[in-house]
C-alpha cells in the first residue's frame, strides 16, 4: 500500500487530507500515530474531528509473541508494541514519524506496516522547532499521571494551558516514555522528566539539545527501552552525572529492577 515520505515544510499530504475531508460513511476517520508527528498533521486531524489512536500505547492485551512473523524478537518492545497494535485496531490511515524525531527503526516499521496492511501509511520528518513548552514535566504530580498527560497530549496540536507552577525537584526521570507504565509509580511526586519525554510535552521530538538537558543538582534515572538507540545518550549522560541509575529495560521491568531504582531514589533522598 501507499508509503509517503513527507519533505520538511509540507502541508498534509493529499491522499490523508481527501480521507479526513470524507472519512467512511457514519463515522469520524480514525488516524493511528507513531511518535509525534508534525504539528500541521495533528491539527488537521483536531480540526475534522478525527480520532487519533497512538500505536506506541499498550492498547491491546494478545502476547507480543504475535509480533515474531514481523519483526524479530530481539527488537524494541515499543516498536513491537506499535506492530501490534497495527495488526489488531482497525485505523483508516497511519502516520509515522521517523528520522531525528523519532527513530530509523519506526522508518522500517513504516515500510513493515505499509507492505502488510490495507490501508495508506504515512512517513514524516517532523522537525517543528517553535515550542509549546513543558510544565507538566515540572508539576507536582505523580510521575505515572505526568506521563499519561503527556502522552495523551501528542494527540492535540494545542494543548490547553494548565496552570501548572514547576515544583522543586527532588528526583530526575531522563528518557523515553516507558512501554509499561507501572516502573512510574516508584518515584515521588516531585520528579521532573527530562529527555525524549520532555521534548514530546515541548512537541519539538527532534530537539537533541533540548533531550540532552538533565539537572546535575538531584539524582536521576536514565532510561531507555532495550535495543533502542536512545540507550547510547542515556549511558552517556548517566556517567557525566554525579548521582544518576542508568536503566534499560525490554519488556516490563523485573523485580530486580524494580527493587534497584527503590533503592537508588531511597540512598539518595529522593522521597524527602
């Protein structure tokens, strides 16, 4: 099926502007996304009303195991998360960052998904520089929910402004999203996310100096999904920091790993 390849600066492409003017007979079109695509595509899709699915979520409960006549094994669970949901949900079209935003291996999961599914997938290269900023990753808020908000908001061009004042941080969460959520509930209120996950709330993905930034003032765990690429810059920045964990989990965390951020976040006053 159709593989699209947008260039910088482009308006949405043709074919998914003709499917969000005229979406199937009775219902809204149903747009599933991976990473965070341009700011022009997301509001185009805000303005007809389209539901956005964002593939990257845990949204379906089969095995990853499914995943295998697709990918290998040894591949990045969100990536094999994205897979599985593609196959699973029903979407009408899907867009796919990739390249600095994102990552090359959602650039091959794209061809993967457009050479399997019957619907159009969609490639962008989102460079958006101009920032919305981030005070979510500064709140005061239970780190789980921060990520949720923030995860959710990739799904709106124009985030809703949240009075939001930044607390003092007491612990650092560096790094992507994770794919199982519940590693978040370890870590006090008063963490600020840094990162990946920082440049996603700022909806500039691309943003390298801005993911590079962590507070050398409060101790801080760096994470990344197994087999990521973003696991180089994770370890870099963990040894560059004077109280820093570098963490890189696959699937869902073990206990083992569980117990050592516990640990890390209790030696170090994190929870005060």
């Amino acid at each position: 099926m159709t593989s699209y390849t947008e260039t910088t600066g482009e308006p949405v492409p043709a074919l998914l502007a003709e499917l969000l003017r005229s979406p199937p007979a009775g219902r809204q079109a149903r747009i599933g996304i991976v990473g965070v695509p341009p700011r022009r595509i997301v509001r185009a899709c805000n303005r007809a009303k389209a539901e956005i699915v964002d593939l990257d979520a845990m949204l379906v409960k089969t095995d990853l195991e499914g995943t295998a006549a697709y990918l290998p094994k040894v591949y990045c669970a969100i990536l094999r998360t994205v897979v599985q949901n593609a196959l699973e949900l029903e979407t009408d079209a899907i867009v796919v960052d990739i390249g600095p935003g994102k990552c090359d291996g959602a650039a091959h999961v794209a061809h993967i998904l457009a050479d399997t599914l019957r619907v159009p997938v969609f490639q962008t290269h989102n460079q958006d520089k101009e920032g919305v900023g981030h005070p979510v990753c500064r709140a005061k808020m239970g780190l789980k929910e921060k990520l949720l908000r923030i995860t959710e908001g990739v799904k709106m061009a124009d985030p809703p402004a949240a009075d939001l004042p930044p607390c003092r941080p007491t612990a650092g969460f560096w790094g992507v999203p994770p794919r199982d959520f519940a590693i978040l509930d370890l870590f006090p209120p008063t963490t600020h996310v840094y990162g990946w996950t920082r440049c996603m709330e700022n909806k500039t993905p691309a943003d390298i100096e801005l993911e590079r930034h962590c507070n050398l003032g409060v101790p801080t765990v760096f994470f990344a999904q197994s087999f990521c690429a973003k696991t180089a810059l994770a370890q870099h920045l963990a040894r560059r920091h004077p109280q820093a964990l570098y963490l890189d989990v696959d699937v869902t965390p073990s206990s083992s790993t569980r117990a050592k951020i516990q640990a890390f976040l209790e030696l170090s006053g994190a929870y005060r």
